[in-house]
C-alpha cells in the first residue's frame, strides 16, 4: 500500500499538489516521478517549482537533461531521461554531480537510467485516471517518510 494516495481532479490539483509539497521539501531528497507520457510528472514539477516561488516558465528538460533552478532554501534539478541515454552520455553529462546533500533532485522517467541514479526518499507515481490523474507516494527513506508526515499533517 502506498503511504499516501491522492486523486486530482484537473491540472490545478496537481499544481496545488506540487505547491503543498514545495513546502515539505528538505534538502538532499531524491523524489522519482513515475508514470506514461501524460501523466502529469512535468505539471507536478511545475507546482513543486511555484510552490517554491518560481515564477517563470518550467520548461520540459527532455533534450537538456537537467533544468537546474536556485532558490534561498535550496538548489532544486529537475531531470526527464525520457529520451533514453547510454551509461555513458549520461556520465559525460556530469549528471551524478547534481545529487548533493544540499540539492533536491526530481527525476522524470528513472527507469531509463535505473542502476545509475542514486535510490529515491520518494517515489511519486501517476496514472490518468478518467479526465483526472491518480497520485501514488511512497517512502523509501527516513528523511522520505519525515517530508511525507508533514505534507500529511
Ligand atoms: N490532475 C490532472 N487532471 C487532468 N489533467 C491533468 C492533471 N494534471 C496534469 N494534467 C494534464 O496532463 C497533460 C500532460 O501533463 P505533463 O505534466 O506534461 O505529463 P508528463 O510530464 O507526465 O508527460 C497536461 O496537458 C496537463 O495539463
Ligand atoms: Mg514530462
């Protein structure tokens, strides 16, 4: 069973989702956003983003990798290895330089560098669900289970 369930009913669900999940975040987690194309993973990543007061547009990082965003609190990188890289681009990329202790990684599509990325503190996953989206969240770490707790509370 998943720690928390969630059913978003349209698109400013999960933008306010995102916002009130901005405000759990601590540094150093690692949150994997799993789902189909269209699921939503980029929307959520959106609210995350405004919910940490980022007010420009949130592009899709399909073809750069990473959008790398810095806020007061925290650096926050936001990956989408949609477009499958070999081990090795990936490793040209620098991309395990960007998974620090004062970072907080969201990561679109893991599976396709799965046995690279360091483990998640949260899995997120999403699947359409009528004309709405279901929200999935599990912890898989101490620091995980503690943002959840206060996103719950
Ligand atoms: N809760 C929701 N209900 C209905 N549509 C949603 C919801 N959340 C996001 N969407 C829509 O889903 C579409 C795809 O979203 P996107 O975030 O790009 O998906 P992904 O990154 O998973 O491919 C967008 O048009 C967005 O408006
Ligand atoms: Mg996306």
């Amino acid at each position: 069973m998943p720690l928390l369930t969630r059913y978003l009913p349209e698109e400013a669900d999960t933008l306010a989702f995102g916002s009130a999940l901005a405000f759990c975040l601590k540094p150093g987690l690692v949150i994997y956003l799993i789902g189909e194309l269209g699921a939503g993973k980029t929307t959520l990543a959106r609210g995350i983003l405004r919910g940490l007061g980022h007010t420009g547009k949130v592009k899709s990082p399909s073809f750069a990798l990473v959008e790398p965003y810095t806020f007061s609190r925290l650096y926050l990188y936001h990956f989408d290895f949609y477009r499958f890289m070999k081990p090795r681009e990936l490793e040209e990329a620098g991309f395990r330089e960007y998974f620090r202790p004062d970072s907080v990684c969201l990561v679109e599509w893991p599976e396709n560098a799965a046995g690279l990325l360091p483990a998640a503190d949260i899995r997120i996953t999403m699947t359409v669900q009528g004309s709405g989206r279901q929200l999935e969240i599990d912890a898989d770490t101490e620091v995980g289970r503690r943002c959840l707790k206060q996103l719950i509370r």
